[in-house]
C-alpha cells in the first residue's frame, strides 16, 4: 500500500483490498457473532477521528477496524467503544 491516512477507512483508501482483507470476511462471521449494524457504524466513526487509525488499522491492536468493529463481543483496546 502506498501512502498514508489517517483518518480513513481501508474502504475509503483502498478499496480493492478492503473487499480483499474485509469484504470477503465479513460475509463469514455467523450472524449470533455480528454487531448490530448501527452499533458497527457507531464503531466506525469513532475509529475515524481516532489518532490510533492508520490506513484502516488499529495501532493499538493491530487489528483492520472494519472487521474487529463488527464482532459484537470485540472492544476497543483504548476503551473508546
Ligand atoms: S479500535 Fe479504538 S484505538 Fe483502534 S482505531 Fe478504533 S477507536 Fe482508535
């Protein structure tokens, strides 16, 4: 990946591979295991103006955000949501 963002989401940066690293995962996680879509997008927008985000992943966990936000039981390694 070239470049930086930090406030973007993989989706808004790269799309071709968020549908390569997120989208295609997404679909998988068994629907007992999902947040609530307004919960993931709630999720989402704090990861936005957060100053952890770095072209879709977490600097304090690693993790790409769009997919860690939508496991329900999954939590924010700062507390943030
Ligand atoms: S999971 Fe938490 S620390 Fe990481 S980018 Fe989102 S709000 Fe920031």
């Amino acid at each position: 990946m070239e470049g930086q963002c930090r406030k973007c989401l993989l989706r808004d940066a790269f799309p071709e591979d968020y549908e390569k690293y997120v989208g295609s995962l997404l679909i998988k996680i068994p629907s007992g295991a999902r947040a609530p879509e307004g919960i993931y997008q709630q999720r989402l927008s704090i990861c936005r103006a957060c100053d952890q985000l770095n072209n879709g992943t977490c600097m304090g966990c690693g993790c790409l955000v769009e997919l860690k936000a939508a496991y329900k039981n999954e939590k924010c390694p700062f507390r943030r949501w």
